[in-house]
C-alpha cells in the first residue's frame, strides 16, 4: 500500500514548507488533474471504499496512519482523514503537506478543493472540510504533530 503514496513522498522532497510558494510547487511537481495524479487519486479513493484507510473514528473525522516516518517514505509520516467537519486543535513543528481528494458535494479544505495544501513550520489550527466529504492524505516531515 506505500507504493502508491510514495509519488507524494518524492514530490514534497526537500520542499521549503516556509515558503509561501510552497502550495503551487507543489501543484507544479504533481497536479491532481496529471497523469500520476489521477492514478494516486483512483488508487486512493479503492482504498478507501476498501475500508483499508481511514479507517478508525466516525465522521466528521474519521482517520488511520499509512506508515510512520521512514526512510521509504522520504522521512514523511503518512496519515489520513476522510472529513466532513472539524478536527482537533494542533500544532505542526515542522510543516504539513497535504493532498486533498472530494468525495461528495463540493467540499473544501481551508480553501483547497483539490490537489495539494501545505501549512509552514510552526502552523496551528482547527482542520475543516466544509460543503463535503473529503479524503485528505496528510504528509508531516519526522511525522511531527502536537495535539492541543
């Protein structure tokens, strides 16, 4: 199952997470709409419908760990929420990198419909999926978070 995420892995590789460009670098190394974006997308979504990811808690979050931080995943945890509301308060010491995937109506994740949402080292904040459903792969470098 990391095989599929690890396109993701590869594409946040030495991104600067405090750059204020790092959201449309991001975009730019692999769009959601590329080729490789969409076979991460379907490949994502059959997991999930497989109930093989996210597949702890209810919603509105409902969330599950693909792998800790390892050497395979570039020294990136991979998490993942399927969401249709709010999460805990938290912390990201050292950034956050997510892509975000719709399900269902037109939901967005503090304004990304779709494709990739990055949040600098230090960034703290409630997560909210509005207007939908929403699967959202998560990558956290050393797999730093602080829960509040």
């Amino acid at each position: 199952m990391i095989d599929l995420f690890l396109p993701l892995c590869r594409a946040a590789q030495d991104l600067d997470f405090a750059s204020e460009g790092a959201t449309k670098e991001l975009n730019q190394r692999l769009s959601y709409e590329s080729e490789e974006g969409q076979a991460f997308v379907e490949g994502f979504k059959a997991l999930h419908s497989k109930g093989e990811v996210a597949n702890r808690g209810e919603l509105p979050v409902e969330w599950g760990r693909v792998s800790k931080a390892t050497e395979e995943t570039l020294g990136f945890s991979l998490d993942v929420v399927h969401m249709n509301g709010a999460g805990p308060l938290h912390v990201h010491p050292t950034g956050e990198a997510s892509f975000c995937v719709p399900l269902e109506g037109e939901p967005e994740f503090e304004g990304t419909k779709r494709g990739w949402h990055v949040l600098a080292p230090g960034s703290r904040h409630i997560p909210e999926v509005t207007g939908g459903r929403m699967l959202i792969v998560y990558l956290l470098p050393n797999g730093e978070m602080e829960f509040l």
